[in-house]
C-alpha cells in the first residue's frame, strides 16, 4: 500500500514509518518540522520506498498518485507547547485534521486520527475505557491540545457518518523510546535528562499522580494492527502497568545510577490541570486487534536512556 504519515518526522510518525517500510509499503512523510526532525529519518532517505515533503497540514495538502491509508500523527504533544504553540495545535488538530480527511474522502483512503489519553482529561474513571466521555477543563492551558483531539475526533466521525470515509481512532496513552525531543518537556527526557546530568529529578507536586509507560514499538505495533483492522471506534493503545510519578522518577535514578535523589515542587500554572491517576483499559485492543504491550519497562528504558545519552554527548551536554 501507499501510506501518507503527517508528522512523520516526529517521534511515533517516525518510528511508524520504519514499521511500514518494514512490512513492504510506501511512504511519503510530510512534516512542518516545528516538533520533528530530519534526524528522525535521515535513515530513510536512501529507501525508494520513502518520500518527504515539508508542509505545514494546516494549510491545504495534496499528494500525487494513489494513496490507500493516511496516518494522521501531526501534532505538537508536550505541557512545555501548550503554552508556547497553542494556536497552532488547535489549527493542526482542526485544520489539519480537515484537510487530512478531505484527502481520505478524494483518495477513497482510510484515515487512521491519532487521538490520546488526554480527552479523558482528569478522569473520574481508572481505568479509563473507551466508552468514557472524560472530565476535561477547556479554559486550562492544557485545553488547548485535550479540546483539540476532542474535536479532531468529532470531525473524524463526522466524515465518517456524511461521506463514508473509514476512520480508524488510536487513543495514544504516554509513550516513551528512541527520538523523543531533549527539551520535550514530558516526564521521560526531563527524569532521564537530568539523571544523565547527575541532577536531582524535578517532581512537581507530591508525586502520587500515576502514569503508565508504553514503550514506542508497542504503540506503533497497536497502531499498525489498527491501521489495517475492520475496528470501528476508539481504541486505546498504552500500558497498563501503572505506576506513581516518585517511583517512576525512582526507578529512572536506579537505572542510570544517579544518587542525586528528588526534588519535590510546587505545581506550576502550565502544569495545573495534570491528571491525578492515568491508566488505560485495554479490552477492545486485546479483543478486537489480539495487541498487547510486549516490551518490558527495563528493557524499552533502557534503551531510551542510550538515545538520551547519545543525544546530551551531541548537544555537547554529556
């Protein structure tokens, strides 16, 4: 087949990329480049089965030839663009979106819409099941990208039931790995980071709020299973061993034998409105797609942390 993946510069779009290649098709990546890297495909670009175009999907987009499925990964994800890049997260969520679908309906492609475990918001219900409608705050400065994927979802289905396009919706729950950005701002490069650096880890708040870590290979296998399924509606794709903020910082400090401790903090404004308790139910995914995540914490961390550490040596920081 012939795959098009927005935002496939970024983390998960990249590693989508090598996933598809790998199972024979071709892909052309298209990618603003404001949160992605050519690093991420520099491998590619030798591959005759892999293009690159640098556009921005919140301004019209068309791609020459036949495509059969579209990968909609273009967004910013992390707490630190929420506040620097809020327009523009909404206009790719919207926009974007819009115009990614427009382009479904033309080719008579399927359009698989990267959503997250952010709609949720602040759940009342743990674990959180697909038919769970959330507790989102819009005026928070996390609404920006939780209201974003909402509607990104509403239009998405929205196609679906007027123009009969096949929509496929991945709920994205915290993914870490290889080629996630130093200066990301998610709780993975900021622990590993400063760990690497022998610093204390930075926890805001008492550290009691939970996360569960799905290592990248694990989602995109997820995804890719979704991609090709006959599965209508969302499916959430994340881990669901949970775990405490203070103990995932922990473990990260065990890992890289960093003996500088934790530093707890005040929660600051661009943090209010953190998710006390995040945890993905997984039925519909171990049902519907026979997924579940396979790699062990230690084993996809410790990979992480060789990137992080490869990456602080290039920034000159190791």
């Amino acid at each position: 087949m012939r795959i098009v993946i927005t935002g496939g510069a970024g983390f998960v779009g990249s590693h989508l990329g090598d996933r598809l290649l790998a199972e024979g098709h071709e892909v052309v990546a298209i990618d603003n480049l404001v949160t992605g890297s050519l690093r991420n495909i520099a491998h590619l670009t030798d591959n005759p089965q892999f293009s690159f175009v640098k556009h921005d999907v919140s301004e019209p987009f068309f791609v020459d030839g036949p495509v059969d499925r579209i990968a909609h990964l273009a967004s910013p994800a992390s707490p630190v663009d929420f506040l620097r890049i809020p327009i523009q997260i909404m206009k790719v969520n919207s926009l974007g979106t819009y115009h990614a679908l427009g382009m479904a309906r033309k080719k008579g492609a399927r359009l698989l819409l990267a959503s997250t475990s952010e709609v949720y918001g602040d759940p009342l219900v743990h674990p959180q099941t697909e038919d769970y409608n959330g507790n989102v705050n819009t005026l928070g400065p996390r609404g920006a990208y939780d209201e974003a994927k909402r509607f990104a979802e509403a239009l998405a289905m929205a196609y679906h039931r007027m123009h009969d396009v096949e929509v496929r919706i991945v709920r994205i729950f915290n993914t870490y790995g290889p080629r996630m950005r130093l200066d990301d701002g998610r709780v993975v490069p900021n622990f590993v980071s400063q760990a690497l650096r022998g610093d204390a880890l930075t926890v805001f708040g008492d550290g009691a709020q939970t996360r569960s870590f799905c290592y990248v290979s694990d989602l995109v296998d997820g995804i890719y299973r979704l991609l090709q399924s006959d599965v209508d509606g969302p499916v959430n794709i994340g881990n669901p061993d949970e775990m405490t903020i203070r103990e995932f910082g922990e473990r990260i400090n065990a890992a890289t034998g960093n003996a500088a401790g934790i530093d707890l903090l005040p929660l600051p404004y661009e943090r209010s409105g953190d998710p006390s308790r995040r945890c993905p139910d997984i039925t519909r995914a171990q049902t519907l797609l026979g997924w579940a995540p396979a790699v062990p914490f230690d084993e996809g961390m410790g990979e992480t942390i060789r990137w992080f550490r490869t990456e602080l040596e290039h920034a000159g920081a190791g």
